[in-house]
C-alpha cells in the first residue's frame, strides 16, 4: 500500500532557480515552469531539454525533467512516469555529486542536492520504502543545513526545510522508530516560520511557497481566510492550473463555502488534462461531497459512482462507498446496501476517510443506520453549509428525544457550535455542559471536540485564560477519530489567542 505518510505537504511543482546560474538557464527554467504550471508539459520538457543542450554537464536540465514526471507519476499513477523520473534524478544526482567535488562549499549545488533528496524521499514513500525515505529526508536536511552554512541569506533553502520541520510534526506514532533512528526532529511552528521566511526573502520558489503556505494553513491551521490569500494569488497566474483549482476547491470545502467549491471542480472537469486523471476523478469525489453537504443525496450519489468509477487507486473509496450507502438510507433505497459496506471496506487504509468508512460500515452493515443517526447527518450537513440557523431550530427541541447517548451528545454538540455562530454563547456553553451527563464512548472524538467548543465560546466573550485552559484540556485528550481535523481548530484558536 502507498505510503504518503511524510511528504502529502509536498506534491507540487518544485522548479529550482539558482543565484548566480547563466541568465539564459534560468529564463529557460522560469520559461518552462511557466508552461508546467498553465499545464502544457510537452512544451515545458523540450525548453528542459534545452539546458541540456546548453551545457550537458550540469545538473538544472536533468532536475527539472525528473521534477516534471515524478509530478506527473503522482497525477497520473502511471510507471512509465515513474520510470522516467528514476532515469533523470539519477543522472541529476550524478551531476550534482560531480559539482559538489569540484565544489563543495558552493551553497547552489547543495541546495541542489537537497531538493533531489526530497524527490527521492517521495519516491521511497510512494514505494512503501518507509525507512529509505527517512534517510533521504535526513539527507535533504543535511543539505540544507550546508547550504545556509555555506550562506545564511540563502532563503529558499528554508522552504524544504521548513516542509521538512511540518511533515515530520504529523508522522504516525507507528513510525517515530524511523524518526528517531535517523535522528531527524520537527516543530510545526518553526516550520510555519520558515515558510515565511523562504517567501518573503528567497527568490526562487514564491509559486511553491505559496501552494504550499495555502496547503499548511488550510490542513493544519484550519485559517481559510489565509489559505484563500495566496490562492488568489496563484490562480490569478494560472487559472487553469487543476492542482491549483483543487486545493482551492479543498479550502473552500473546510470554509464552508460550497458554492465556490462547486465552480472550482467543475472547471477541474471540463478542462480534464489527461496527464493529471487523479486530480480530473478525485473532483468528481469532491463534488459529491459537496452535494452531499447540501443535503442532495441523489446528486451525491452520482458523482461518488463517477468517481468510483474513474479512479486508478483506493484512496477515498471506502468513504465513497460509505456515502453512496448513507445516501440510499436517506433516499429509502437500500436493496444494494451491502455492496457498497462491502466496498467501504476496500479503500486505503493508510488515509484515515477510509479507515474510518470501514470502522464504521462494519458496525453498520447488519442492522442498518437508525433514524436518528440519519437525522444527525443531515444536521451536520447543514453546520457544513454554515446553515446554522436550522441546527439550532431542529436540533432545540429534537435532542432530548434521541435515545442512543452518543448520538445524543453528539447532537448536542452540533446544537452547540451552531449557537457560537449565532452568537449565543451561553446557551452554547450550556449545551456543552450537558455532554459531560451522557456516556458517549461510541463518539470518543466528542470530548476533544467539546472541549474545543468550550475554549472557542470563553475566546468569544474574551476570558483568554479559560479560553486557553479548555485549549490544553482539548489537546490533551485528542487522541480519537477526527484528531487531526480538531487539532487544526486548536492550532487555530490557540494563534488567535496569542495575537491577542
């Protein structure tokens, strides 16, 4: 199964300018990158081509093509891009190793050195090979590190550090052996600065560096309102960059802004670059999700059988099959049901969507979804389409009706958060309150979660010190379903708290 454990921060374009190269070579790679990210690949191999032409001796014509079809392997899932990837970072590497002994202090060529490494660290990871791509990473770092020896002011060299520093914060504990066997250390927050910092003073990397800021901010700082900055400003360049369009899509989703979601995946969809078909079938995913937020089941339905019937790999196909199957309950049509709790079993169990399908379609699949765990959908379909108003009208006086605790209290929750958008703290906090009463054990992820609400309404009415003790509390015990999605609204509230 592919391993994407480390490097999910860094599927993106990485084109290298170098201080001090031939103004032809770097016009050429600026030329070239530039057609890469409005999406015309041919044209931007041949001009990569041309650097090779130019001097065959040095590395940059060799790295970008590897660069370009190791992107493309990703987009594609198809070997012979992998294969042709291999090919040129390993005559890349080779040109670098024979610079870097002529001239071992020169910061460029261990720049240099350092991105292939974190190419070859991907490449590891998408092979299975956990333990090689731990090595590259601390190679990459080493890189890194001796290119800002070499010189300090060599600012784009903390971008892939800085990747570095946020990946490494979000590996699974089943692998912090390999960490610590190699030594290597992360720090999210020094990650998020390093990232600024290669933005604001490098000179190469301001496309990445802005994908990637937008990716970090929308995953795993959960501030939209940033994340959309600097894809305005990236698709004000290339508009018809699909990537581009679907992170945009993604953050747009978090936000609660489905209408603007929708937009960007359908252009993902009537422009339907071949070379990248992962993107082209993951939309049709992230359209159905987005009429499932809507409460239009019979439209989600539709695009998650689309999806399921493009995609080449098995992320999200347990989710998938796990909402067609919600979306027949609510449609009452579930003849086919068991089919797709099967299916919900078969995605990829390394992505936590499809692990949670399959928990959940196994504790489903013989007795069905009660009526009240169908009602609690919908509702948190409408807190998802930021319809916060209805939460509150249908949840007020339904709660006390749902027999189940954990689904009781998991409406209680709901009912809470929609009372914070409404301004109603106190009622909010009075709702959390009664979560505490009820056994919710099949619903773990709610004691983070309320804990988190509890800081979020004690921020609003600004008592910053109860705010950040139900912060540390919230921390402390998020250790279930949803960790990651709960940690980024605690990274969150806890940098509003600080800027206060």
């Amino acid at each position: 199964m592919k391993q994407r454990i480390l490097f999910l921060l860094l599927v993106c374009f990485l084109p290298l300018y170098l201080k001090a190269q031939s103004s032809a070579v770097q016009n050429l790679i600026r030329n070239g990158w530039n057609a890469a990210y409005s999406m015309d690949f041919k044209n931007a191999e041949n001009i990569f081509m041309r650097i090779i032409e130019i001097d065959k001796d040095l590395p940059y014509g060799y790295y970008n093509i590897a660069r370009l079809h190791f992107w493309l392997y990703l987009g594609s899932n198809d070997p012979g891009e992998y294969f042709t990837f291999l090919k040129y970072s390993e005559l890349a590497v080779d040109k670098i190793q024979k610079q870097l002994e002529k001239h071992p202090d020169k910061p460029k060529y261990n720049f240099l050195a350092g991105n292939i490494e974190l190419l070859r660290a991907m490449a590891h990871a998408m092979n299975n090979n956990v333990l090689d791509a731990f090595w590259e990473s601390k190679n990459a770092k080493m890189s890194f590190d001796k290119t800002l020896e070499a010189d300090s002011t060599y600012y784009d060299a903390y971008m892939g550090l800085g990747l570095l520093d946020y990946a490494l914060g979000y590996v699974p504990g089943m692998f912090k052996w390999a960490v610590n066997l190699t030594g290597l250390s992360s720090d999210k927050e020094r990650g998020l600065k390093y990232l600024l910092l290669s933005y604001k003073k490098g000179h190469a990397n301001k496309t990445e560096n802005e994908f990637h800021l937008a990716k970090i901010y929308t995953d795993y700082l959960a501030d939209y309102d940033s994340a959309s900055i600097y894809l305005r400003l990236l698709l004000n360049k290339y508009p018809n960059n699909t990537l581009f369009l679907y992170q945009n899509a993604l953050t747009n989703i978090k936000a609660r802004k489905l209408d603007r979601a929708e937009n960007s995946l359908n252009q993902i969809i009537k422009i339907n670059n071949r070379k990248i078909s992962v993107i082209n079938s993951l939309a049709h995913f992230r359209i159905g999700e987005v009429y499932f937020r809507k409460n239009n089941f019979r439209r989600a339905k539709a695009e998650y059988e689309k999806f399921i019937e493009m995609t080449k790999d098995f992320d999200f196909v347990g989710m998938a099959n796990y909402k067609i199957a919600l979306c027949n309950s609510i449609l009452d049509s579930t003849i086919n049901n068991q089919k797709y709790f099967e299916g919900a079993k078969t995605g990829n169990p390394d992505i936590f969507e499809d692990s949670y399908a399959k928990s959940r379609s196994e504790k489903f699949m013989d007795k069905g979804f009660s009526r009240d765990y169908l009602f609690l959908v919908k509702m948190q379909n409408y807190l998802e389409s930021a319809k916060y108003r209805t939460v509150y009208d249908s949840l007020k006086a339904y709660y006390i009706h749902i027999e189940d605790e954990s689904s009781r209290a998991k409406g209680l929750a709901f009912l809470a958060e929609s009372c914070l958008h409404l301004g109603m703290y106190a009622d909010a906090v009075k709702f959390i309150e009664k979560i505490d009463s009820l056994d919710y054990s099949a619903e773990r992820w709610l004691k983070p979660y309320s804990l988190y609400l509890r800081a979020k309404a004690n921020y609003l009415i600004k008592e910053r010190s109860r705010a950040s003790f139900f912060l540390n509390e919230a921390e402390k015990s998020n250790d279930y379903e949803f960790k990651s999605d709960i940690q980024a609204l605690i990274d969150n509230l806890r940098r509003k708290l600080k800027r206060k």
